[in-house]
C-alpha cells in the first residue's frame, strides 16, 4: 500500500507539472484563454485598468458609478491596447454610458470576472438604459462574470402591457453605434427591462451566454435588435420573460444559431409597422435551436393599418432545423398583431412579408393550433414555403390555419396545412 500510495503521489506531480508548465508557457505566449481564444491573461503590450485602483468600494451596494467611469475613461484614453477590468466581488452602478471613440489600436476590452449589480432605485435612470456601449469601434465583453440587473425591486412598475404611454425600465447592456464587437461568456440576471439592447451598430458577435429570469418577469426581452446589421448569435441559453430574441424594425443580416430558449415568448421578428419611419428587416437566419415551454415559437407579427406609418418590406427569413418542446404556438405570421395596451386602426396591415422558409421543423405542441399564418388582405404573403413540418398535439391531434398567402409545400406536413 506504502509502495502504490507513493507511485500515485509521483504520477500526480507530473501531472500538475505538466498543467503548471502548460499555463507558464501560455502565459509567456500572451495568455491563458477561455476557450473562444479571448486571452485572459494580458499580453504584454496591454495595459489593465483595474476597477478597484479607481477607488471603487465594491460592497455590492454603494453606487460605484465614478470609478466605472473614471477606470474605463482612462482605459479609453490609453494610446496602446486596453483592458477595464471588474475583477472577482461586487461592485455596484447605476446608469453609465461608455463613450468612445478611443485612443487605442485595438478593440477595448471589458473583462467581467465579478458581478456587477444595478442600483434597484429607477430614478437613478434618466434612460431606459443601464450599462450603455456607444460610438466604439472594436470592442470586446466577456470574463464568466455576470450583470444582475437587481429586476425583482422594480418589476412592479412595469405595466407596457396595459399602458401604452408606459416607461420602459432600464435596459441592462445597450449597444449604440458600436461596430466590430464582441460578447460572450456573460451572465445576464434578472434585468430591469431587457438583457441586451443592440440598436444602430454593425458586426455584433454573441456567444456562450446565459441569459436568465423568471418565466413571469415582464418585458425583459433576451436580446432586443433594431436598426443593425450582421448581428450573430450562438451557443446561448436564453431564460426569461418575454421574446427570447426579439428582431424590430431595420434590421439586416441576421445570424441565429444553437439557442435553446426557455422559458419565454420564443423567437419573433417584430412587431413591425407601429411607428413612422421604420426600414426594412431583411436576410434572418434562425438555425439548430430548441424552443421548450414557451408560448410562442418562431413568430412574425405586424400591426395592422396604421396612419403616417409607411409601409415596410420583411423579406428573406429561413427558420430550419428547429425543436419546439411542449411549444405553445410553434409557428405564427400574425398581420393583425395589436398588443395589449395599444388601440388598433382598422385596416389590413401593409407590411409586405415575402420570402419565408420554414424547414425541418419538428416537436411538440402544447396548444390546439400548431401552425397559425395570417397574413394581411392588402399584401398576401408571398412565397412561403414549409418543408418537412411535424409538430405533434399533446392535448390531442394538433390543426393548422392559414388565410391570404401562398404557400409552396414539400415533404411531411403534420399537421396538414391548405391555404
């Protein structure tokens, strides 16, 4: 025994010699990385700015707003390569916008290993906005860390669904006029409103995130999209209250991949046609994701009619191997969308939707009608297209409903569908 306990204690020194060794020479090289090849170590050339040699107090309760500003002011400043680091701890904030452009060659990077905590005290909130990235070009967010928005103080004053004149609480991470970033590895907690907000910017790349909430949380989209471009999103667990992902008005060259979502309101590109002066949505990708337990599944959803507001086209989606899990309303196009809280003129909507594959779409349905498309009278839909659907009733054999569009059918059709 003497003998075996011996040989056991020299092969693991070897072994953590090996690990020792390995993490030496990974550090020499310029970092230990995360698995995404985001260094975690800094390179040498880099400079960190640490958000506790700003004075941060780090309790997880006071209001850490000026050494958030003053560590990433300085990090942004840096003519070389820049790293603002929250290290291990809770450091609290309130509303702070990052504001570029910045000094450096390089992307600037955030690097959350900690928690960072919302002030729960919405009158600190100017904006319906928390941790604001705007004009930036080159940034990166990650670290394991997470972003606890603190929602359950505040939830109680979300009432969009009943009033229409309602304010939208705090979004926890917003994107504005940022280009060429990325974000992974973040935990997103119980936001105020929304987890993530990307509105005007231009190649956003967001991977490995959890983002998570209760399934009754209100308003607190997962990931909300407007008026950007080449936005991609994979290998991501999306938890939370309303739409998983929500994709509005203006946006273009979408990229979403192995999400599972759940709880939630499922997947939707809109609602579209609610305000003057949108753009169009064109070019969606939505592929290898699993839906379970959620109310919607993959929806379009457009207002009717409504005066001063121009028409928009929505064109070029593909939905294609997707798992809807006890699925609620697994496929929807919905042209008479209203919205709780909203008054509706009546009229058919003129939102043209044109376009539109679903394929390889297969699971379960918690509802009686696993397929509802409804499209406008004023401008049916055109070439949609639904290849190899089997969606199951669990309630019983599950009905599809289809009104003012053309439809191109091919393989299994479960259930059967004629428009």
């Amino acid at each position: 025994m003497e003998k075996g306990g011996r040989y056991m204690k020299n092969i693991l020194f070897f072994i953590l010699l090996g690990v020792s060794n390995i993490l030496i020479e990974a550090k020499g090289r310029g970092g230990i990385r995360d698995g995404d090849g985001i260094s975690l170590v800094p390179a040498p050339d880099e400079k960190v700015f640490n958000l506790e040699n700003f004075d941060a107090v780090g309790d997880g309760e006071t209001d850490d707003v000026e050494a958030y500003m003053g560590a990433f002011r300085a990090a942004c400043d840096h003519p070389g390569k820049a790293r603002l680091l929250i290290p291990a701890g809770q450091f609290a904030v309130s509303q702070v916008v990052f504001a570029g452009p910045c000094k450096g060659p390089g992307p600037i990077v955030v690097q959350i290993t900690g928690t960072v905590k919302a002030v729960p005290d919405i009158s600190m909130y100017p904006e319906p906005e928390w941790l604001i990235f705007e004009r930036l070009n080159g940034l990166v967010i990650f670290g394991g860390g997470t972003i606890d928005g603190q929602g359950a103080h505040v939830w109680k004053y979300a009432d969009c669904n009943i009033n229409p004149q309602c304010a939208r609480l705090p979004s926890s991470i917003v994107l504005k006029n940022v280009n060429n970033a990325s974000i992974r590895r973040i935990t997103s907690l119980n936001p105020m409103g929304f987890h993530y907000f990307i509105t005007t910017s231009t190649n956003i790349r967001m991977q490995r995130l959890h983002i998570k909430a209760p399934g009754d949380s209100p308003n607190t989209d997962g990931i909300h999209i407007s008026s950007s471009n080449l936005v991609k999103i994979a290998r991501s667990r999306i938890e939370t209250g309303d739409d998983c992902i929500g994709i509005l008005q203006g946006s273009t060259r979408l990229a979403i991949n192995k999400i599972t979502c759940g709880p939630g309101h499922g997947i939707s590109i809109g609602s579209l046609g609610k305000y003057e002066d949108e753009e169009d949505v064109t070019a969606v990708q939505v592929k290898n994701c699993t839906l379970r337990d959620t109310t919607n599944g993959i929806r379009i959803k457009t207002f009717p009619f409504k005066p001063n507001v121009i028409p928009i086209r929505a064109s070029g989606f593909l939905f294609k191997d997707i798992v809807m899990d006890n699925v609620k309303n697994p496929i929807i196009i919905d042209q008479e969308y209203c919205g709780r809280g909203h008054s509706c003129v009546n009229g058919p909507s003129k939102i043209k939707l044109s376009d539109i594959f679903f394929h390889n779409i297969r699971g379960s349905t918690a509802s009686s009608e696993a397929i509802s498309i409804k499209c406008s009278s004023a401008v049916p839909c055109q070439n949609v297209h639904l290849h190899n659907i089997n969606l199951m009733g669990l309630k019983g054999p599950a009905t599809a409903s289809c009104v003012n569009a053309k439809i191109n059918f091919l393989g299994i059709q479960v259930p059967f569908l004629k428009c």
